[in-house]
C-alpha cells in the first residue's frame, strides 16, 4: 500500500459532486506501526479538472476598442462628406437662385424700361399731335378746271396760311374749313411758284390755334416725324414715320424743283399737301409736298414722300408777306 493510505484526509467537497464522498478512516493510534491497517477500500476522492483559463480581459477590451474607434472615424468621415454635399448644392442651389432671380429682374427691368419708353413716345405723340391739329384747316378751292382739295396750316394770329402754290393755282374761290368743322372764306395774298408756297388768309376767330414753327436744321436721319392733313378729303388725319433723308433736290410735274427737300416715310397722299409735318414737339419742321412716282406703274410709291423744310418755309412767307 502507498504511503499516501496511511495519511489522514480531510473530507473534500468539490464545486460540482457526481455523488456523495465517504470520509477516510483515520487510525486511532497512528504511531503503532505495528497495528495492522486497515485497508481502505473507499474510492479516491476525485478532484476535478482546473477550469481553462479564459482570454485576457484585456484583449477583449482591445478588439472592442479598436472596433469602436473604427466605427467612429468612419462615422466621422461619413458627417464630414455629408455637411461638404450639403454645403454644395445649398451654395449651388443659392447661386443658381441668385442668378435665376438677377435675369429674371434684369428681365423685369428691362421689360419694364422698354414698356416706359414705348409709353413715354405715344404720350409725345399725342401731345404734339393735339398741339398742332387745331391749326390745320382743309382747303377747298374751286379753278376753272374743277374742284381740288389740299391743307394749310395757320402761321400767325392775322389769320395767314401757308399753303402749296399748286393747291391755290387757277383759283375763283378757297374755303377753309377749320378744326371745329366751321367753313372760313380765304383770300389769296401772295404765292411764291419757285418754291411752291402760297399763302391765304382767313378773318381771325376767337381760340384761334397758331402752328409754332421749328428749325428743320437740327432734324436728323432716323428722327420721328407726324404728318397732319387732310389726305382724300378725309380730314384731320395724322400718319407718322422717320426722316428718311435730308437735302434732297425733287422736281415736281410741274417742273418746280425743290432744294433741300425733307425725304420721310410717313404716309402723305393727295390733299395732304400743304399741310404739316412736325417733329414730336408739335412744332411745324415742314409742309408735306409731294410723293414719289413709281414710273413702272405710275402709281405713287409707299413710303417715299417729301416736304419742304420750315426754314425755307419760314423765309418765303415773310418774303410773301411783305410784297
């Protein structure tokens, strides 16, 4: 037997028991050698296994860590690549808007200026056409040859009106008939046939409108005019163009010839002659003549006409008046 038999064992009671461990008999005189043991059948008891040891705490809270400090830098770029976009497209969006909002002011403005001026020029057209209308009259004069129709504009408070000489050429009778549709007998005062300018008078009524005459040398090329007369017999009617060109020389089909001839595109027709041309002043600047011929057809040509300046006028009429 192993010496280990004859030692004293304390009872032992595992963690974990499989079953009930019977305590080792102890020898009640241990130092009797001689004694015959006895043998101990009782089983051994058993001890059990050590648990196996488990991963540093450590080293898991290393990975756990290292796990977390990922996350976060990951989430981090993540905020930062979202705040940079979010940035982005409010910037471009914001410009976008900006911009979008500049045209479409621009736009407004301009819209706006144009719809002004487009105003600002009908206003100056009706104002000098209601400036100078009062003092154009119709003429109707009777020839030995028939009945013609054409205008005059009243020029002084006398009651004078210039004319075309060919309007009043060959008279017996002129009436002018004014604004208010009131009929006027005319006296012929004198004619100037080189020029083809005439003057007639009429006796002087009370609110009698006089044309102010303006200085043809200060128009120029592209510059709106307004005809005024009484075209077909249809009276009072107003047309309007540009000053086409200046200083034209234009003979007329009685062999007259005119220097210095205002060349427009406003619509003048028989019984306009004689009558006014004025700039957007209302003021008289020429004394509409006579229009264009189209030789191929012989028919007048649209929108070529001419007119005799206001200061060739200007200077006839009191050469006139003074005879």
């Amino acid at each position: 037997m192993l010496q280990e038999e004859n030692e004293a064992y304390e009872p032992y009671t595992p963690s974990y028991q499989q079953g009930p461990f019977e305590p080792v008999a102890v020898l009640e005189n241990p130092t009797d050698t001689h004694a015959p043991a006895e043998q101990d059948t009782s089983p051994l008891p058993l001890i059990p296994p050590e648990p196996k040891a488990s991963l540093p705490p450590q080293n898991r809270q290393g990975r756990g860590g290292a796990i977390l400090l990922f996350t976060l830098v990951l989430a981090i770029i993540f905020a930062v690549g979202l705040f940079a976009g979010l940035e982005y497209a409010g910037g471009t969006g914001s410009t976008s808007s900006t911009s979008s909002t500049a045209t479409a002011s621009k736009a407004a403005v301009t819209t706006s200026t144009s719809s002004s001026s487009a105003s600002s020029i009908e206003a100056q057209q009706e104002a000098a056409i209601a400036k100078i209308e009062p003092a154009v009259v119709e003429l109707d004069v009777i020839t030995t040859q028939g009945e013609q129709i054409g205008s005059g504009v009243i020029i002084d408070s006398k009651g004078d009106i210039v004319t075309n000489y060919h309007i009043v050429n060959g008279e017996e009778s002129i009436t002018a008939v004014l604004y208010n549709g009131s009929k006027e007998q005319a006296q012929l005062v004198g004619t100037n046939t080189s020029d083809d300018l005439a003057v007639v008078r009429i006796q002087p009524f009370s609110n009698m409108t006089v044309a102010q005459i303006g200085n043809s040398s200060k128009l120029v090329v592209g510059q709106e005019v307004l005809a005024i007369g009484n075209p077909l017999g249809i009276t009072e009617t107003a047309t309007k163009g540009i000053v086409s060109a200046l200083n034209r020389s234009v003979t007329e089909s009685t062999g007259t010839t005119i220097s210095n001839a205002i060349q427009t595109d406003a619509a003048v027709n028989p019984g306009n002659s004689g009558g006014a041309l004025i700039n957007l002043q209302g003021q008289l600047i020429g004394i509409p003549t006579l229009t264009a011929v189209n030789t191929e057809s012989n028919t007048a040509a649209n929108g070529v006409s001419f007119a005799i300046p206001s200061n060739l006028v200007q200077t006839v009429v009191q050469q006139i008046l003074q005879q």
